[in-house]
C-alpha cells in the first residue's frame, strides 16, 4: 500500500467514525503549553532542550501539540519555575532539580550530588534502575511528573582567581555554586552563593564573588568568565553528570490523551541524549580555544578531593537521620553507585584510559 | 481547557474538516511495519531496543503505526538484514552495521571499530557531529535511512580456555569476534569466526572455537560462556561503545507523514538511551555473580593492547588508501575521536577515576 492509498483509507475511516461520534479516531486534539526555563536564551546547549523538546512534539504531532519555551525571568524568575509548575501558572518547567534543595534536600539526587553518579550512570538510574519511579512519588506532592531531559556530563570546577593547594584556601571564599553542593562547601569554610546563569558574570566582575562554576568549557565560554579569572579547575566533583529535568504539571499532563503522553515521553529522551551530545561535541573546541587564550587548567589537589569526600559523607548521614524522603531515594541511588562504580572500574575506564594517553 | 473539552473541540474541528475533503485533520494513517532483529528473542537488552522502539511508536499512535518485530532466523537470517531492508522484503531491522563489513568497510564505524569512540562519544558524534548525516548519505546506496538505536557501552575482551600473556598467545587462535575486529585480529595472527548470537554458545562448547567476545557480563551470562571457558577479558578494545541501528528501507520511509517520520526519530532516541541504561544497570550484576561462581576477570596486556593498537592504526591508512567512502567518513570520525579524548582526560576522567577508587 503506498502512501496515498494509506491516506485515502484512513480519510475514509475518519468520515466513517466522524458520522457515528463527534470523537474521530485518529484525531488529537490541540494542545498549547508553556515551558518556563531556568536557562537564559544564550545557551544553546542547556536552555536549546526544551527548544529540541518542543520542535519534536510539534513535528510529531502535525503542530496541533504546541509548546513555546520562555527563558528565565520571562514568565516567572529562574527559581520560581517549581512554584509556578506547581500552581499551573505553567503547564511546564526546564530546570535543574538542585536549585530547589531550599524545599527539600531531595531535590538535588535528581540532577546531582558530590561524588553522585556520572552521566550515564545517571541516566541508568532513572531509566532501569528506580529512579524515575521514585522522583515520580516524590515529586507529587509539588504535582510534578518529571522527565530526564538533558546532563551536561562530568562539569568543570569553577573559574578561580587564586590557586587552590589545599582546604585552607577555601575558608571565606565566596563562591557560586549551582545549590546543593553549597553545604558541602560550607563544612569547608567556603561561603556558597546560588545565583541564576544569566547574573554570574557580573557578580564575578564587581568582585562580588572570588570564583564561580557553571557548567564546563562551551557555556562558560560564552558566559566570559575567563576573562575575570585565570584557573579553570576540575573535576567539578559535586557534579559528576547533571540532569535537566522536564517538569509537567500533574492536572496538564493528566489532560493528555495517551499518545500525546507518549510523545512527550518520547521527545524528552530525544532532548536528553541530544544534550549530552552537544557537550561533548562542543566542550573539546571550546576547551582548546580557552587554553589556547590563556586559561590555565589545574587538577583540584587530592587533599580538597579528600577532604570535600569526607564532608559530602557527613552530610548524607546526616540527611538520611533526619529526612526519610531523601533517605528513601539516596539509599536506593547509593547501592546503584556502588555497583556502578564497580562495574565501569574494569572495561570502560581501561578502555577509556588507554584511548586517552593514545597518539591519536 | 480540560481534556474533554479539548478532545471535543478536536472532534468538531474534525468533523467540519471532514465534510469539506476526505482527509481529515488529524487523522493519521494506519501503517504496519516488520522489524527483522539480528538477534536472538532471549537477549532482552540488545533485541528488547528494537520491542521497546516498537512499543513507542505504537503508544505514540495510538496503534495505528503498528510495528513487530521478529527475532534473528525468522524472516530472513540475521545477517540477512541488509539485503532484506535494501530489497524492500521488510521495512526496517535492528542490527549492528559491523556485521556487514563484507560488504563495505566503512559499515563498520557505524557500530565500532577497535580503538573506535566510546558510547558517549559515538553517540555525540552521531547526533551533534557529522556522524548520522555522513552515514545517511552512505547508506543510501542501500535504501538505507538509519537511526541510532542502542549501544552496550564498552564491552568486554571475551572469554578464553587460556590466558593471553602476550601477542603470541593469539597465534593460530580460533576466536569469534563481532565483524570488522576480525581484520585486526588476523594481523596479530588469531583466526576469526563470526558466528550469529545464537550461534555462539555451541561452538564453543564443541571446541569449534577457542574464545569466544559477544557483548558484556549480562549477555554473556545468559549465553551461558562462563560454563566452558574460566578466563574473561577486558577491555574490548574493539568495541569500547557499539552502536546497535534501526535500518529503515527508504520507500518506506518516505511514504511516512512528516508526523509519523518524528515519531520514529523520537522513539528511536527513546530506544537509544533505555538500551546503553539497561547494560549500565544490569552488567553490575551479573559482573558479581559471574564473579562470584569463579569467573576469573583478566586484563589484557600492555603489549597485547599496544600490537592491536599499531595493527589497527595500520589498517585505517589501508583503508584510508583504498576506499574512499571509509576515508570520507573515517577522517571527520577521527578528528573527533581526538579532540574528545582530549576533553574526556580531564573532568570526566578524574571525577571517575576518584569514584572508582573511593569507598563507597
């Protein structure tokens, strides 16, 4: 049967049905969503997913399923998105979970935690391991139902003005930090900051703040950070690989018919793994560009390494004594990590390793 | 607007449409497609990718676009796929494009080739890089319109009766290895077999074969390979991150609507990124019970790994001589593989090196 005919036949089918019930078969209604995005519009990499989201579920619907993506502070402030989620000012949000750990500490296992899992393991996590099913139970009570939309992998450490040689140079310094990881570093004496990407490079500036951490070498390039501090430190070790969630308002998401809830689920994996793909295709040029101009890569020395490790540990007894929702979804993600960590020990770093000291 | 009231709106909207053409707005046509599988039905991961796939399209059309899909042997045999989409016989299989080096080298890069690109960064180069523009001109000489459609990460080295101590321990070796890899292994002296998944277990019981590498430790459980050879193998450094594909025949894919032709795009991502989290999810546990029941995990030697490497780098200027299509793709494909290798040494190898060494 070739195309038309197959038209023809369902143009029938659809007069047939149309005669009997108002409801046609086939037919989807029109939808019109609004994504409020934590993201300022430059970034093209972490604000253009909910671009790719929505250009999918558009063109997978014959554009009767629409959705405009609006950039921070356009409909609501870049850490209202929750909140208005939430009341359905907006049926949806593109943010990081961890911005919101304010709320509930829990929030931040859904995007990242230091020393938490790498992007794909992360990635894993949600989609065979628990993951997704217990963000679902936890995220109802905000009427939230999420989806992994986006990891930016293993993130840099920050733009640093002074060089950082053990724990002691972290006392009193002020440092943006995108959430969670702020209570970690204040165990170490350093004086977290939580500001929204569109605003850092001011602060950075005026001198506001002594060093700040973004995401890595594509977007703090375009951020210009280089241009006001010289070391560029890694890894950034509170965000092993960190997840973009898509947030869907409950009542919205329920008034979907089920192939539109397929769609949606759909073009979020399509959004996620294209994310990821566009970091490590552009972090590389844009890495050799900022060395190249002058910017100075340093490895965190093992003693912060170690010494942040202990604190993060600290913290997790903590919150597991004192919070049972992030108790119930930490104890299930730190059993994955074990075995996850165990696992990619053996054939992926060895591969990994070997190809890295390799003359390409 | 409620559900109800949207779907009613669509109703009348279709309606009014309706009675002015037989093509009603909305309606999308009833297709049916047959998926050939290279692989055998009991390897939930690599042939579950192409039933997840199918499921989406299905949830995302209401039924309406219905696709099966048939294991290894049962329409055609698994290596028969190619021939098979390029006929038109089906519209689509699920398959690794390595296996048909026979009929052209550069098939082989789009699974993987030894000292190749990782998961990730396969994935990267395929969706931000050249990667699927470069193969989709390729593979039109095929009928062929591809789409990523799952990875296994990094595979192991194999399983072997004897230890591999150094070159000379492949001498003469009867090894079955999943296509293109043979080529380097038969300059290092070993003799390659490539026998289909289901195939596997049997020749080697019989002794028809003296090692056998298929994926990783949950595939291989299920294939049952621990119970005659003790010695597993890692890395595969002929596959550190294959790509399984979606083979569309053209005609067929062109008689889609724009709609539908998204809608296999997305659920082909969705399958992509649910295949590489099954691997990250399960390999760990069947690593420990493979483990635990006497498997005896093995790097392969420097030396070993250093003559595969030079014989591999060796037969890229081969080819790069002699095939132009191999070296149209392979020169954008190892530029990448070098600027991400550059990239992935530092946040990302440190983050995980630390993790892999840390208590947790």
């Amino acid at each position: 049967m070739d195309r038309r005919s197959l038209i023809k036949n369902a143009g029938i089918a659809g007069v047939l049905a149309a005669s009997a019930a108002p409801a046609i078969v086939g037919a989807q209604p029109a939808v019109r969503w609004r994504v409020a995005s934590s993201f300022p519009r430059s970034l093209d990499t972490i604000y253009g997913g909910a671009e790719v989201f929505a250009k999918m579920v558009s063109d997978a619907t014959g554009g009767r399923f629409q959705i405009s993506v609006h950039p921070g502070g356009e409909l609501m402030p870049p850490f209202g998105v929750v909140d208005g989620v939430q009341a359905g000012t907006v049926e949806a949000a593109h943010t990081c979970p961890y911005y919101f750990f304010g709320k509930d500490d829990t929030f931040a296992i859904g995007t990242a935690i230091p020393f938490g899992l790498n992007s794909r393991q992360l990635t894993a996590w949600y989609y065979d391991g628990n993951g997704l099913k217990l963000f679902r139970e936890f995220y109802d009570a905000y009427n939230i139902v999420n989806f992994p939309c986006g990891n930016s992998g293993a993130q840099m450490g920050g733009w640093f003005r002074k060089e950082i040689k053990s724990p002691a140079d972290l006392q009193g310094l002020k440092f943006r930090v995108g959430g969670f990881a702020g209570k970690v570093l204040s165990k170490l004496g350093a004086v977290p900051q939580l500001i929204p990407g569109g605003e850092i490079y001011q602060a950075l500036e005026r001198g506001t703040i002594d060093a700040v951490e973004w995401v890595g070498p594509y977007d703090d390039e375009k951020l210009g950070f280089q241009r006001v501090a010289p070391f560029y430190y890694y890894p950034g070790w509170w965000e092993g690989g960190a997840q973009i969630d898509l947030y869907v308002n409950k009542a919205a998401y329920n008034a979907l018919t089920p192939e539109y809830k397929a769609i949606v689920a759909a073009a979020a994996s399509h959004a996620h793994v294209n994310m990821q793909a566009m970091y490590d295709v552009r972090n590389p040029q844009a890495l050799k560009r900022l060395v190249a101009g002058g910017t100075k890569l340093e490895a965190f020395p093992r003693s912060v390494m170690d010494a942040a490790f202990r604190a993060s540990m600290e913290l997790y007894t903590e919150l597991n004594d004192t919070n049972p929702r992030w108790k119930k979804i930490y104890e299930d993600y730190a059993a994955y990590r074990r075995d996850a960590n165990l696992w990619f020990r053996f054939t992926e770093a060895r591969f990994d390793s070997y190809m890295q000291a390799a003359r390409l």
